[in-house]
C-alpha cells in the first residue's frame, strides 16, 4: 500500500504544518493566510464536525517529516522491533563508552 503524500500547509489553522494530503488542504491551501490563530478558530467547528464523521478528507491529518518512515504492522510487533532496536543501540554506545 503506498503511503499518502503530505504538504505543507496553513489551510486547517493558518500555521505552517506538515498533513496528509486530503480535499479540504487542497481546496483551501492556497488561499489560506498565515493567521494563527484566527484561521485556527474559524476551522475548528469544520475540523470537530470531519471528527464526528470520521471525514478524512475535511479534518486535518497531522504528520511529521518522518512519515514516510511509517512501518505498517501490529503494534505488538512494533514494539517488540523498537525494544529490539533500542537494545542495539545501547549495547553498541555501552561498548564504545567504555572501550
């Protein structure tokens, strides 16, 4: 499954954010002022009623410069690879600490 693209944008509260590309990004970015945090006022009844709905295509979708560093699996397997992933690095930082 390919991941979604993001942009930049101050559509959902006139502060530059990085979201998932969806309708109402789209449709407002390029019209959107840099007003925080009055944009962020006036979308926010938008933003609560998308929420209700479940409209992903009118709520914003938040996500950060890593996403495409997203891993799609159960997060019991997560957190097993991220446990698995710290131990590494602690050892590795433990043996050039002390060597």
């Amino acid at each position: 499954m390919a991941r979604p693209d993001t942009r930049l944008t101050r559509a959902f509260t006139g502060r530059l954010a990085r979201g998932i590309v969806n309708r109402f990004l789209l449709d407002h970015d390029g019209a959107a002022p840099a007003a925080y945090p009055y944009v962020h006022h006036l979308t926010s009844p938008l933003r609560a009623a998308a929420r209700r709905t479940a409209d992903v295509e009118s709520m914003h979708l938040w996500a950060g410069q890593a996403h495409p560093l997203i891993r799609r699996l159960p997060a019991a397997d997560l957190v097993d690879r991220l446990s698995a992933e710290i131990d590494t690095a602690v050892t590795s930082l433990a043996a050039r600490i002390l060597t």
